[in-house]
C-alpha cells in the first residue's frame, strides 16, 4: 500500500476502505508517514468528505491508537457529556453533581482551555487543593463511591488524534465535518463511557458558525455511535453569546455554584437542565423525558446537587467550604467597566471577541504552553435583548495585569452589538439529534 494512492483516490472522491485508513493514520502516528503526506490526505478530505461508514472507520481507527479506558468496573450505565466548545461555558461543573444526585454515574474526563475557550480542567483548579490528576484506579473507585469524578485526559488517549488535530490546526483543514466529528468521537470512545450526550455549539463563538453545520456536525456524531455500538444523543445549542454571565475560571465556579443553588442564569440553568435530562435518559435511571427533567430540576432546587458538588471536592482533594465563602477562590485585583456608548437593545454579544478579551486578560491561552491566571475574566451585565443606555455598563473586566487590558477592553467593546430594536431571540436549544 501506498500513501500517494490513498490521497489519489480522496482526491477523486472515492471511498477509503478500512485498512487503507488503518494504514495511513497508525503509519502517521508511529513516524512512517510524513507530515505533507497526511496534510493532503486531509486536505483532500476537506473537500471530498467522507461518507458515513468511512467516518466511522476513521473514528475507530484513531479511538484505538491509544490507551483505551476500561470503565466495566463502575456500576450501571456510565455517562459522558461533551462540548464542542463555547465561551463561559460552565456546564459540566454543574452537571456531573447534578447527574450524579439523580443516580447516574459520571465518569468524566476534561481537557484545558485553548484559544478564546475555557477548559474544565483550568476551570476546577480554581478550587484550592483541588487535584485532575487522577490515577485510573482513584477515578473508578470515585465513580463508584460517590457517584462522579471529572479528571484530565491521561497522556496516552487517542494519540492519532493529538497528531492529526495539530496538523489541521497549521493547515486549514479544521473546519471539516468528517474531521471534526472522528476526532471528538474517537476521544469520547476511548474514554470509555456507555452513553454520550453531545452539547454542539451554533454560532459566532463555535467551530460551526451556521445552524446547517452545527446539526450536519450533530448527525454525524450520533451516526458514529451508531456504527461503534455507543448511545450518542446530540443536542444543537446557540453561542451567539456567551452563556450565563461569567467567563473565566474562578468566576465560572463561583456561576456554577450559583447555579446550583438555584440563583444561576436562566440559560445557563435551563441548558443544564437539558443536558441533564438527556443524560439521565441514557444512563436509563428513568423511563420519561417528564421524569428526567423533574428529578433534575428537584436535584438542583432541594440542595441536593450542591451537596454533590461538595462531596465531589472534598474526594478530589479540595477545600469544599469554597461552596459557601467564594473568598476562597482567587480574586482578581482590579476592575474596569465596559459603558454603553449608545441606547438602545443589545442584538448580538460576540462570543468568540469576549472569550479573546478573556484570554488577553490571562484567563486564557494563546497556546498550549502559556500559564493561566485563575482570578480574572469577564462579567457580562447585560446580554442579548437587554434594553440599554448610553453610559450604562455593560460587563466588567477583572485584571490583574494591565499589559494587554487596552487590547481586552477593545475586543470586549467590540463584542457588543447595540441597535435600536429589541432583536428577535434566538431559541437557545435548537435540536435534540438522537
Ligand atoms: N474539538 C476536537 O476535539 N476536535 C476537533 O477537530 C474540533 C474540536
Ligand atoms: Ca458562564
């Protein structure tokens, strides 16, 4: 077999046949296919797709490039959710106690932010003492003890994929459907959960900025489970804005208690309790939609989910009295308030401009090496339909740095869209692919 021939027949549009894919993707990963060759291999990809079958192969090839994780030690039907990546996104600090107070176990593994998103991983070492690095043994022995444990990605998870990614990111050939959804499924597959609720983000802040991609993206996730033997339940969500109001990583901890104790933001609060149902529908703890939404809403309205969280902490090492004094968490110096410049409705908070302002203030990296400041980010006042006036606020920057806060200032001014009509809303859950 040849390289050449596999890009040649991609090229023309043909379908791969498995050990053709096999070979070009395990050949990469050991170091006998050379960077240019799977640079056209992927470029021709962008362009001639993959069709269903080939997808899944790809995906398959790449969950087994690796370590694969053995969750059979956990009791009941393990569950896993994942983003495909938004700004301010809290979800899965809420989620795994939430999921886990209804009765189904969360065994979940995160990664760290990049670029203008967060990651949960950052987020949860805002928590004093808090430790995501978990052996293998300590996860599962968690799982089943208390119900979650949220982890980082161990080195050795789907290393075809790390390879691959990198390469697309210097070649323009991430925005690929086929590409995008083997890359996440094959991450998901080898982590090991049964169940897997999908969380694909539509708009300015996601890789898929048009609705048609977003659910093209869903469909392809949930057809991959499909073929591999894995529950996948997609739901298409709206990042049009940044969701809830924090961004950056102990304010999204502080947002996520808040949350779960029933004073978080309306979308935040109702997309989680979304994702929760769904969850709780795979990992078959109940038998309605009905019911999966009532026992979460009940989870996070009688305490029951914040207690989770706490016991959650303090298994993982950290200080669960951060629940009830928000001190503990490490606290920016400084803050500088974002004004309205005209009246008016906001339309549109751009979501990828407010997590790039986020970065700028250190909450984020501009790449994988760049240390993280815990403390700072970004209050958002005022979101999408909110009435405003000239001179009022509109968010808060909190810093502690002032190198870049002219650039961060600029971006977060620019992020917010003013006109002079209440815009129409936009649904925050679009679909439900399953
Ligand atoms: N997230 C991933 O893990 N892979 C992609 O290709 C895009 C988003
Ligand atoms: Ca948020």
């Amino acid at each position: 077999m040849r390289p050449n021939d596999i890009i040649e027949t991609k090229k023309e549009g043909g379908k791969l046949k498995a050990d053709e894919i096999d070979f070009l993707i395990n050949g990469y990963t050991n170091g006998d296919i050379p960077d240019y060759q799977l640079s056209a291999w992927a470029m021709a990809v962008y362009f001639q797709g993959m069709d269903k079958e080939e997808t899944a192969m790809l995906t398959k090839t790449m969950a087994e490039s690796g370590e694969t994780i053995d969750l059979s030690k956990i009791k009941g039907t393990k569950v896993d959710k994942h983003s495909t990546g938004g700004v301010g996104d809290t979800t899965t600090l809420i989620l795994a106690p939430l999921v886990a107070a209804c009765g189904a176990p969360v065994a979940k593994m995160s990664g760290r932010g990049l670029g203008h998103t967060g990651g949960t991983i950052d987020k949860l070492e805002a928590i004093p003492g808090f430790k995501t690095s978990l052996s293998t043994e300590k996860f599962i022995n968690s799982v089943n003890q208390i119900g979650a444990a949220v982890a980082g990605q161990t080195g050795n998870l789907a290393p075809a994929d790390k390879k691959l990614y990198a390469l697309r990111d210097v070649t323009a050939t991430v925005d690929s459907i086929p590409l995008i959804a083997s890359s996440i499924m094959s991450k998901k597959i080898a982590s090991g959960a049964d169940g897997i609720v999908l969380d694909v983000k539509t708009g300015d802040g996601a890789f898929m900025k048009t609705y048609d991609g977003a659910l093209e993206l869903a469909e392809t996730m949930v057809e991959i489970g499909e073929e591999v033997g894995r529950d996948v339940i997609a739901v298409v969500s709206d990042m049009n804005q940044p969701l809830g109001k924090a961004v950056g990583n102990s304010l999204e901890v502080k947002e996520a208690i808040d949350t779960l104790k029933g004073e978080g933001p309306e979308d935040l609060t109702n997309l989680c309790i979304t994702l929760a149902a769904q969850m709780l529908q795979l990992s078959n703890v109940v038998e309605t939609k009905e019911e999966a939404i009532n026992k979460a809403t009940t989870a996070l309205n009688n305490g029951a989910a914040l207690n989770k969280l706490k016991e959650m902490i303090a298994n993982q090492g950290g200080n669960s009295e951060v629940v009830d004094d928000y001190q503990l968490l490490p606290q920016g110096e400084n803050k500088l308030e974002i004004k309205a410049q005209q009246s008016g409705y906001v339309q549109k908070i751009k979501a990828k401009d407010v997590g790039l302002s986020a970065m700028l203030l250190g909450a984020g990296r501009a790449t994988k090496e760049d240390e993280i400041d815990l403390a700072v980010g970004i209050e958002l006042t005022k979101k999408v339909g909110d009435e405003v006036t000239a001179g009022s606020t509109l968010a808060t920057l909190i810093y502690d740095s002032e190198e870049d806060l002219e650039e961060a200032k600029d971006k977060l001014n620019s992020a917010y869209q003013i006109g002079k009509e209440a815009p129409e809303e936009n649904p925050l859950i679009y679909d439900v692919v399953k």
